[in-house]
C-alpha cells in the first residue's frame, strides 16, 4: 500500500494511453486447478421440477420456463473473462451489510520497520537518504534486503489472540496481505520458493493459522491481499523491458498463486494491488476472475476489488477502492471501500513513529460514520511487529472502536444511505436508514453544550416521532421545526452515565 512511484505503479495509480488489447483467455496450466464445469445439482424430488419427469412433462416445463414460476431450478449465471460481464455480477450481500474491516499488513518490511512498508523500493531503488543512512548506520556492508527474511521471526504470534482482538474490534472481516510488492508470502507457496514464511523466518503457514483461529473464534469473513507485481522479480523486470508484450511472470507467478491462495484458504475477499503500469490484459485478470466467479470453491461469496490492473482501478472490478484513503464525502452509484490507516505514515509497522502520527479514536469514529453514510464500507489498518506482536496502541484503537459499536452498532451494520447524508445545519452529523425496522440514524460527533441538538433534514411527525438516544432508555423530547427540521432535547448525564465517549446516536421512527 502507500502512494507508489509512477515506475512502480502502486496502488491508487492510473494509467492512461495505454492501446487497448484483446482480451485473453484464462491462462492455464498443468500444475494449476483447472477451471472445470459447474458443480451437478441434485434432482428435486418434489415440487415443479419433479413433475417434469410424468407424462406431458415437456410442455408443462415449456410453460414454467415461458413463466418464471417460482420452484423451478435456475441455471447458474456464468461469467464471461470481460469486464462487460465480470462487473454486471451482484456483490454478495454480506459485504455491504459488514460495513467494518481491519487491514493487515504484515511481512519482511516489518523487520526494519523504519518509514514505510516501502523500505525495499526506497532504499536500493530510489536511495532515499534516510534509509540509506539507516542502513549505513545500524547494519553491515553488503547486508542485502534478504537477509531480513530469517529475521521475521513471529516468535510472538499468536493468531488465537489476534482473532479475539479481530472479535472485540467489532470488525466484521479482516483481510492479511499474504504477499506485498517485496514478493515474500505468508504462506508455503510452491511458486516463491525459498522466499516464503514456511521455508525462511518464521517456519510457519501465518495465512493457515491466522484463517484457522478466525474462523473458529469469530464470525468474520476472512480475506487475502495480493500483489499482483513484485518489485524486483527478474521476471516482471524482463516483461516490462518488453512493453507487457511477454507474460511470463503471470503466468508462472502471479496467477499460479491467486489460484493456489483461492483453492488452499478459500479468503471471501480477494483485495487485488499493484499492477505495476501494466494493464489488465497482461495479468490476464478477466480470466481469473471468471475462473473465481464461475468455478471456484468460494464463486457465491467472494468479493474482489478495482486493483487488477493499469485503468481498472474505480472503473472495473467488484467493490471501488479508487485510492487509497478514499473518502468522496457523497454517495457512489457503485459500492465502494474507505483502506485507511492507523499511522497516518505507514501501512507496516514502524518503530520511528511518534505518538501525533496515529489517528485518535474521535477521528476513527468520524471516519466510520462519514463513509457509511454515503454508502462505503471503511477497511482500517494496523501493522504487526516482526516478532507477531499487535502493538498496544494499535489494540487499544480497535478495542475502542469495538467499545463504541457496542453501543451505536444499530446506526452501521446492515444499514443503508439515507436520502440525506449529512445534516445541513449542524456539522457533524451524518446519518444512516435501517431497513428493517424503518430507523433513521442521526450520528453526531459533538454533544453540544447548551444540551440542544437541531437537526435539518428529518421531517418529523407530531404524535407519531420518536427519538431514542442509543444506550439510553428513555425517549426525549423534541420540537419540529415547521416542515422540515427539528430541535432535540439532549440528557443531562455525566461523563460517567454518557453511552459512549466519543460519538452518538440519535434513532428516529416515523420521520421522513
């Protein structure tokens, strides 16, 4: 993550006047799981469909098909490897219902874990001085950015831990970046060897142990970051030299280990990144893609993002990113996710940050509500240590955040845009609609002194309205304001009988 260079084509980077090229079909290979028919359907054994077998079972199931009669079998949808088909699939509908996700980046940048999860790139290609200097000063000469491999150790990791601290955050998914731009993966993939977590560091299948402890500890979705390019594999360098006209390090690289993540853990997001300036036809990413949707073993839930190669990013894909930190403040017509940070500096972990560098908790929280509001889910990053630690300030934030949807949990989860996003009279207050019990959530960021909260947008009911602060029993009282607008009466509570601390919610009924 982190703004790339426009040699590296990182994440949030678009390129432009590239010719377009034809569409390819999906790359396969021996040694990959092959793409094979839908799985067979069990028969029915009673309904519409059983009677298809009786006599005149041709022209009765003519006219449940001229129909559309309910109980009958419907063929699986397939995808075609075109953005034109790939983008018309509905996003399953868990993930907008989720609306909260922590980020995790973690892997050998985490061993210098100074400045920027980056290091590789700036320091032996862009030769920023201060990492420079921090390797002159603190290691050996000819000490080579391998030789931090034996060095990430996670000693300390304890994916049961990390799981509760997942649980207690709130979060609804989580997703690891089992391989960043330095091409290391969390996992023994039989296409990086030697430069995997299971042969060099830890010894270890993190991506494995952390899915197992999630999946049995909590109710979150699990999902996998992948680099599609690597900073200084000889085999991307040679396919750049040529324009992208060869293939080499997709097919024997890249997509070898999308499939092999997919087949082996299942993720249900798969957050593509980095395509390093080449476009899409190059990573042969429709015809993954159609393979993920069509055939594989996770086609009904999987989401996937817009990061799957050069002018794919906020245009094709499942979700939007668009760029990192995105926060529009206004409703898209497609869903969209808030990838933000913690440390305001990095995505990895680093031990030159200073406490001003991480986000407060009241920031957190605003930025939760403003992208809810206007329909995106916020995914939040946090960066372990080498060792596998979570540090505690990284801990103490999701536990917050945790503590505070405990409380307004109502006003995100499952809930939808309203027809206002944002009140137009006070700051600071951004609102959700829950569907199913037909509530207005009015989220506001500052309790005001005077105890009177206005509003601008609701259109109340007299003898009808009624507004519950969330975490308070009782119902307050409130003033309309002609036909649109009206005045709240706020509690009088201390700080130790307010909900929460940080934000609240009013829940409005019969308002329009």
């Amino acid at each position: 993550m982190g703004k790339s260079p426009r040699a590296a084509g990182g994440p949030g980077e678009e390129r432009r006047g590239r010719g377009a090229r034809p569409a390819r079909v999906p790359l396969l290979s021996p040694s990959l799981p092959q793409p094979g028919p839908a799985r067979p359907r069990t028969a029915a054994s009673s309904g519409p469909a059983a009677a298809m077998s009786g006599p005149g079972g041709g022209a009765a199931l003519l006219l449940l098909l001229l129909l559309g009669l309910p109980g009958l079998p419907q063929a699986r949808p397939r995808y075609q490897p075109t953005w034109g088909s790939l983008d018309a699939r509905p996003l399953p509908a868990w993930f907008d219902e989720a609306k909260f996700g922590v980020f995790i980046h973690w892997g050998v940048f985490s061993v210098p874990s100074f400045g920027s999860e980056w290091f590789w790139w700036y320091w032996q290609k862009e030769k920023r001085e201060p990492y420079v200097k921090f390797m002159d000063a603190n290691y050996p000469p000819g000490f080579s950015y391998e030789d931090f491999g034996p060095l990430f150790t996670a000693e300390f990791f304890d994916p049961n831990q990390w799981a509760d601290i997942l649980k207690a955050s709130g979060a609804k998914y989580v997703v690891l970046t089992s391989k960043h731009h330095e091409g290391f993966t969390l996992w023994g993939s039989k296409y990086s060897w030697n430069w995997n977590a299971v042969d060099v560091g830890p010894k270890r299948d993190l991506v494995a142990e952390l899915a197992t402890s999630v999946r049995n500890r909590t109710d979150l979705h699990f999902g996998l970051y992948h680099s599609l390019f690597e900073w200084f594999n000889p085999l991307f360098l040679e396919d750049a030299t040529n324009a992208f006209n060869t293939s080499k390090f997709p097919t024997s690289k890249s997509l070898p280990e999308l499939y092999e993540l997919v087949t082996k853990y299942q993720p249900e997001i798969i957050w593509s990144d980095g395509d390093g300036n080449a476009p899409d036809t190059y990573w042969n990413s429709t015809g993954f893609l159609a393979w993920l949707y069509n055939d594989s073993p996770v086609r009904d839930t999987v989401v996937t993002n817009d990061r799957w190669g050069a002018g794919s990013i906020c245009a094709h894909g499942g979700f939007y990113t668009c760029s990192d930190r995105y926060n529009p403040g206004r409703l898209l017509p497609r869903k969209w996710e808030n990838c933000m940070t913690i440390d305001r500096g990095s995505w990895g972990y680093r031990r030159d940050a200073r406490l001003r560098d991480y986000l407060p908790i009241e920031d957190l929280v605003k930025q939760l509500a403003e992208t809810v509001s206007c329909g995106g889910n916020l995914l939040m990053n946090i960066g372990p240590t080498h060792d596998g630690r979570i540090a505690t300030v990284f801990e103490e934030r999701l536990r917050q955040v945790g503590s505070w949807l405990g409380v307004n949990g109502e006003a995100i989860y499952g809930t939808k845009p309203w027809r206002a996003q944002n009140d137009t009279v006070t700051p600071g207050v951004w609102y959700t609609f829950t569907p199913k019990e037909g509530k207005v959530n009015a989220i506001f960021l500052n309790w005001p002194v005077s105890g009177i909260l206005e509003l601008g947008e609701p259109r109340a009911k007299p003898g009808k309205t009624q507004v519950k602060l969330a975490g308070y029993r009782e119902l307050l009282k409130w003033v309309a304001l002609g036909e649109k607008g009206m005045v709240i009466a706020l509690p009088q509570l201390t700080p130790q009988q307010m909900p929460c601390q940080w934000g609240w919610t009013l829940q409005l009924t019969d308002v329009d």
